[in-house]
C-alpha cells in the first residue's frame, strides 16, 4: 500500500509540471507558426482538462486508499 501512496505522491507532482512544459511548448510555437494557432489553442484546451481529470482521479484514489489503510 505504500507504494501505491508513493506512486500518488508522485503523480500529484508530475503531472502539473508536464502540463506546465507542454502549455509553454505550445504558447511558443504558436509564436513561430501562426498558421496551427488554433491545433496549438486545441492542444492547451485539451491538456488542462487532461489534468483537470487526472488531479480528480487521484484524489479520488488518494481518498479510497486512505479510506482502506
């Protein structure tokens, strides 16, 4: 079980910070290829509710695991 939580613990940190980068990447390249700004507006779009969902599922995890220990 407390690999589980380590792996939890983990995912809460990582993820924030790949969207982060891939929001930056995307901001960037819509600066240098003005013809994709509205693939690159799709991709930011899409990876905020990536981890909009994500952060819920693991604090849904993180309460169910808490719940059983």
């Amino acid at each position: 079980m407390e690999e589980v939580r380590q792996l939890i613990a983990w995912l809460l940190w990582i993820l924030p910070v790949a969207t982060a980068v891939n929001i930056v990447y995307c901001i960037i390249a819509m600066n240098v290829d003005q013809d994709m700004v509205q693939s690159y507006k799709k991709r930011i779009r899409n990876a905020v509710f990536f981890l909009v969902i994500a952060e819920t599922a693991m604090g849904l995890v993180n309460v169910i695991a808490g719940y059983y220990s």
